[in-house]
C-alpha cells in the first residue's frame, strides 16, 4: 500500500516536470520570450480541460509538492540574504515597483472579474 502511494507521487511529481520541461523545449524551439514554464502550464491546463478530470497520480503528486511546498522557498531565502546590500540600496525603488505592480494587479483582477461574472438582473424600486 505504502509502496503504491510513494509510486503515485513520484509518478504525479514526474509528469509536472515532463510538462515543464516540454514548455522548456517548445520555447527554445519555436524562438519565443515567454518562460518555459508558462507554457509548459498553459499545456498542462489544456490536457486537463482535455482530461476533464486530473488523473489520480497527478493529484497525489501535487498535494505531496503542496504539502512541502515551504522547501521550495528555502532557496528564495537564501538569495535574499546573499544580495542584503543590494536590497539595502535599491528598497525605495523596489518598494514603490512593488506597491505600483500590485494596485495594477488588483485594479486589472477586479475589472477582469467584473467581465466575466454574470451580470444579476434586480428589480427596479
């Protein structure tokens, strides 16, 4: 049973990468500037619509990487600490890009929802 779990997880774990590397691939072939991974996703989203429902080891494999998922940040630290002084010189800019990205974030996300979400017909009074 044991053995079966662990093989599923590798197994899930396996094919996020085969995706990811696939979008590696495809960008590198075709020339294009988006990342990788982006279309390594963007494929991986169109087979599960495909799919309709993710298969069980893709499943077991993502709630294994979710549960870990605070190791992947380990290395984001890391290069945190490694470029102190330069974060020490360059934080207003870095703060203001911040605090800029993130209102347009939130501006284009509401407008974006307000799009695609039903308009409710209520009665006039």
């Amino acid at each position: 049973m044991r053995t079966t779990l662990t093989m599923k997880r590798i197994a899930g774990v396996l094919i996020l990468i085969v995706y990811h590397q696939l979008g590696e691939w495809l960008v590198r072939l075709a020339g294009w500037t988006l990342p990788g991974a982006v279309v390594g996703m963007l494929l991986f989203f169109l087979t599960l619509l495909a799919l309709r429902k993710p298969p069980e080891m893709v499943t077991v494999g993502a709630d294994f990487l979710l549960r870990h998922l605070a190791l992947l940040f380990v290395p984001a630290g890391v290069g945190v600490v490694l470029l102190l002084e330069l974060i020490r010189d360059q934080w207003l800019a870095m703060l203001v890009s911040l605090v800029i990205s993130t209102v347009l974030s939130m501006l284009f996300t509401g407008w974006l929802m307000q799009l695609l979400m039903p308009k409710e017909h209520t009665p006039h009074d």
